[in-house]
C-alpha cells in the first residue's frame, strides 16, 4: 500500500521568540530611502541613540496567551558580554533558552538540556541584533537595507532589511512616527509576524506595550501584553545558569533488544502508558512524542490548548497533557508533558492497526538508539559515545527542529540536506526548495501520482525512481522516492530520508553529539519489497475502499479506480485486513492477482499483474 509514504511531522513550539498577524504590506510606488536615514527616524523614535547605547541590562516580563491558555514569559539580558535567558510557561508547555557568547541551550518542557539546535541559534542571532536596537545602530554592521515603501494597515511604511544569521528579517517603519508598524522574520520556510501593539516608555525608551504575534502556515496566533520592563538593574549571575531535569527516565538494563515489527514500513514497538499495554511507533522524524487523545481520554488524561502543528496531509490541532508514566523498549519515563492528536483517527484508517503513541524527539533524546532494520530488533543505550563495530560510519549530523540532519550525495554529483525519519516510508522524498534550486531534475524520468498519508491527512505527490544515495562510504539504490508537496518545515532542507533506504542499515541516533552511525544491516543488498501495484486504501466502516489508484500502475491497467470498495483477493474476503492488501502491491513481480471489487453497486473482477511501478 502507498501509505508507506508517510512523513510525520511534530515541529517545535516557535511560540515567543518570533511570530504575529496583521496585514501583509502592499507594494507602492514612492522611493527607496537611505537605510542609514531610515534607521535614525526609527532610532530617534523609540529613545535616541544616547539612551539606546546606555543600556547595559534588560528585564522583562509578559503575558501570554496561545491556543486557548495563557501563561507568562520571562527574559533577562546583559550587553557586555551579550547573554540572555528567555524562559516561558504556557499552560503545560514550558521552555528555556540561555544564551552566553556563541553557545545556546535550550531546556525542553520535560526537562531535556540540550545544545541548541539550528532554531536556538537562529533566535539567538536574531536576540543580538535586536535586544538592543544594534541592528540600527549600527546599519553597516548589521547590512541594513531599505526597500520600497509599502502601506501596512493603512500607514505608509518603509521596510528595513537584514539578516540574522539564517533569518531574513524586515521591519517596517512608519514614515509618520517612525515607530515599527510590522516585522517579518521566516525560519525553515515559515513566515512568522509580529506586530505591536501600543508602546510604553521604560528608561526613555520606548518599547511594545502588547503585541500580536502569528505563525500563518500554522495559523498559529500568539498574544502578549508588558507586566514588567527593567533598564540598567542589576541581574544576578544566577539567572544565567540552568540545569537539567533528573529523576524522569529509568533504563535498567543498557543495550538489551528488543523486537519490533516493521509493518508499512513503519516500526511497531510494545509499550505501555500508565500500566495499559498498547503499540507505539518509533518515529524520529517527529520532534515531540505523541499521545492518542483516545487513549488520553480512556486514561483520564485531559489535554490543555490548542496548538498546530504541519502534518504530511496538512496541519493538525493538538493540547498537551501530563503522562505520569509511559514504557518502551526496557526504558521507563515518567513525568512527562506529551502532546495529544487524534493518532487512531488518522492512522487507523490507513494503517488497519492501532497505536497509542509515537515516540519522538522527547524519547529518543535521552538516548543512544540502535535500530536494526534486518532482524527487525531495536535497543537503548544512555546517552553519550557508543562505540561501534569497524565496519560502520559515523556520520556528523545537526539537529533542527529537534530532528537529525545528515549530508549526502544524490546522484553521484547533487549534495543534499536530508532530515532523519524513520517515520517516513518511501527512500527520499525531495523538497519543494531542492525542486527550485535543481528544477531540470525531473526532465527524462517516468512519473507518476501517489498518495502520501499521515497526520493532518493525505495529499498525493509526483514518484520518481531515484538513482544512487551516498552516504559517508556506503552508496546504495534509491528506488521509488518522490516530491513533497509544499510543507514549509521542511523547505529548509532538500528533503527526507525514509526508512527505504534506512532499512538497508543498523543505525544508531545519538542526539547528544549528535550523529547517525550506519552498518550494513542483512538487508543491505535487497532492501524492502517495493510497492508493484499503484493503490491506496484506507478502512471506511467493515470495508476497504481505494483512495488513490496511480494511472498507468497496474491496478489502474486492470481497471481499478478510487472510490472501489474491495471485496477479496485471489479468493480471499478483505474486509479490513489492510495486510492482506499490501500483498496485492508487494510482488513478485509477474504474479498476477484476482481482485473482485464493487464500484457503483456492481460487483466486478480485475486481474492485477503486478510489476515495478517506474
């Protein structure tokens, strides 16, 4: 079944740090003004340059409220030697980031200290610039340029431009005031707004008295209103140290294997949450461990908000709520703050199994895992140096989006970016971004349409076959991969890395260096069964009925459509045994398949003769 194609998508929270909704500029006709003069107006605006650079620390404190539930947030700076500290409490979700000369921490909501990734480092470029106005103060500095005036909300405004590290960031300045009427930051292909809302005075400065803050991808609104502004008071060294949680995570027994089954091409682990045994998913391309909000609701878990977050099929609403306690693969974690989707709404159908969690970033963090696709066996170890045999490669990898992220080369020649996920059936699946920048890549290669299924629903995407994947010192076939379709969290990158080709490996995921440590695994040579028939399903009430059927495939050569509901296969009643459907896409290739179908209230029957799709 093409659902193996199935990315999973759970982004970090952006909440705070850069975000807002109001009207997007309009272009106009008037001129392009100095930077240098426009960042005066600005300057001059807000307090002057005298008492700008007099600054020498920065308290404050904010309300907040997002997706339904309000909280506070907390942030403490100092200019010489810049460091800061932005703590956040949100109902539930809580989250901190410590920023001293070029090293960034961040301090996840269940406690996990960690390095910051590539979102810490952008907000901590961007805090740089911005803390203390050196953006404008210092326009040559910081590249500043001014563009052609546009109108925000009425206003005549002119947008100021310059980088942050990997952040495109632009204020737009009112001609009148010169106060910010707007600013647009975008991270990993999100645009994010911020627009303020009022201005207060604090040391002779001006700042934000609220602010309305979006994520419109996500369609994510944030909103916050000043408690507390601090100039020039002295902030305790202590406020610049945290610490990690303890106490949350036992492992007693280091390294031992445990069995999986590796249906779909997604991997089915034992668990437990709060003593009820259920499956779990072991996902790395999810950057947070996921509850079934029906397993939540039997269990007397009730979640708290409602964020979003981009699923393959589009964006997903989900709370949090706090599990006492979870287990899986010999490991036991308690305490900790999960988010909760509506899993075995979307998976179930798709999947003909039930899971009551997916194990992401949260879980998999804390450890070193060790994922053997051949002999469909996975283990834990604490986290730190794990040595490996000599015949594996270690590959350096960087976190973004609390995801793993290798290098690689496509093709023999094309270098690419591909996220970690284990979640994600299918071999490579290329990015909108990797189309723009490469787009004669599919000229002279067979195509066709799939379904590509998951949470927030399904959407269907151009296949391709692939040519050869490097990775560090092993080159291996590609096979079957495709072309997302447009998902901003993942424009940053050329795509992802699905578990066609992990499963040629035993992988080890270590987030702590990070790293990917790859060995060839039995299945090396041969990899998983390809898909040879060109459908999809999914389970509707006691049946299956195709969703999808890929012209040019050979169910669509025998005349399947979307929209039949199966009955059986080579004799055998269907009914909602999604297994015994992927047996009618997984060869050999030649055999043939009789599939008795109804379409319209008519019975009738195909014979399917299965082959490679491309």
């Amino acid at each position: 079944m093409i659902r193996r194609f199935r990315p999973v998508w759970f982004p970090v929270v952006l909440a705070a740090l850069l975000p807002s909704a109001g009207c997007g500029p309009q272009e106009g006709n008037h001129g392009v003004p100095d930077a240098a003069e426009a960042a005066s107006l600005y300057i001059e605006a807000i307090g002057g340059r005298a008492a700008l650079e007099g600054i020498t620390t920065l308290h404050t404190i904010d309300s907040v409220s997002m997706a339904g539930i309000t909280g506070t947030s907390e942030s403490w700076w100092t200019r010489e030697p810049f460091s800061g500290r932005v703590s956040m409490r949100i109902g539930p979700v809580a989250s901190d980031l410590l920023i001293s000369g070029d090293s960034v921490w961040s301090l996840d909501t269940n406690g996990s200290l960690s390095s910051g990734d590539g979102t810490a480092h952008a907000q901590a470029a961007l805090a740089r610039l911005t803390v203390f106005q050196d953006a404008f103060l210092d326009p040559a500095m910081s590249g500043l340029s001014a563009g052609t005036d546009t109108t925000i909300s009425g206003e005549r405004a002119i947008p100021l431009r310059f980088q942050a590290g990997e952040i495109p960031v632009v204020y737009y300045i009112s001609r009148e005031s010169g106060l910010p009427l707007l600013m647009k930051t975008e991270l990993y292909g999100m645009e994010m707004l911020s627009m303020p809302c009022g201005f207060i005075e604090a040391g002779g400065i001006l700042f934000p008295g609220s602010t309305r803050d979006s994520i419109p991808a996500l369609g994510q609104v944030t909103a916050s209103r000043s408690i507390l502004i601090e100039c020039d008071k002295p902030i305790p060294d202590s406020v610049f140290m945290i610490a990690a949680g303890g106490g949350d995570v036992e492992l007693p027994e280091p390294g031992r294997l445990h069995e999986f089954d590796l249906y779909g091409q997604h991997i089915y682990i034992e668990g437990t949450v709060c003593g009820r045994e259920t499956d779990l998913i072991l996902d790395s391309g999810a950057g947070a461990t996921v509850l079934d909000e029906s397993l939540a609701a039997e269990l007397g878990l009730l979640p708290t908000g409602g964020f979003s977050a981009a699923g393959i099929g589009g964006v997903e609403t989900f709370g949090f709520a706090v599990v006492p306690e979870y287990s899986a693969l010999g490991a036991t974690v308690k305490g900790q703050t999960l988010a909760v989707v509506d899993l075995d709404g979307d998976l179930y159908p798709l999947t003909g199994r039930h899971a009551g969690m997916i194990l992401g970033y949260d879980f998999l963090s804390r450890f070193v895992t060790t994922i053997d696709y051949g002999s469909e066996t996975a283990a834990l170890h604490p986290a730190g140096v794990l040595p490996f045999p000599g015949d594996a490669v270690a590959l350096p990898a960087e976190t973004a989006m609390r995801l793993l992220v290798v290098e690689a080369v496509l093709e023999d020649s094309i270098p690419v970016r591909l996220l970690i996920d284990t979640g994600a059936g299918g071999a490579v699946h290329l990015s909108r971004s990797f189309m723009e920048a490469h787009p004669s890549f599919l000229e002279g290669r067979d195509t066709l349409g799939i379904e590509m299924a998951g949470l927030g629903g399904s959407s269907v995407s151009k296949v391709f076959r692939g040519g050869s994947l490097t990775l560090g010192g092993f080159t291996v076939p590609t096979g079957l991969c495709s072309v997302l379709p447009d998902i901003p969290m993942v424009s940053g990158f050329d795509g992802i890395l699905g578990a066609a080709v992990l499963a040629r490996f035993v992988i080890q995921l270590d987030y702590s260096t990070p790293s990917v440590v790859l060995e060839p695994s039995r299945l090396f040579a041969e990899g998983l069964p390809e898909d040879m028939a060109g459908i999809s399903g999914r389970i509707t009430g006691e049946s299956i009925e195709l969703t999808a059927v890929s012209p040019g495939s050979p169910a669509w050569e025998a005349g399947l459509r979307e929209g039949d509901v199966l009955l059986s296969i080579d004799g055998i009643e269907t009914g909602t045994d999604l297994v015994l459907v992927d047996s009618l896409s997984e060869g050999p290739a030649g055999a043939a398949r009789t599939v008795r179908a109804v379409r319209d209230g008519s019975e009738f029957e195909a014979r399917v003769v299965l082959r490679p799709l491309l």
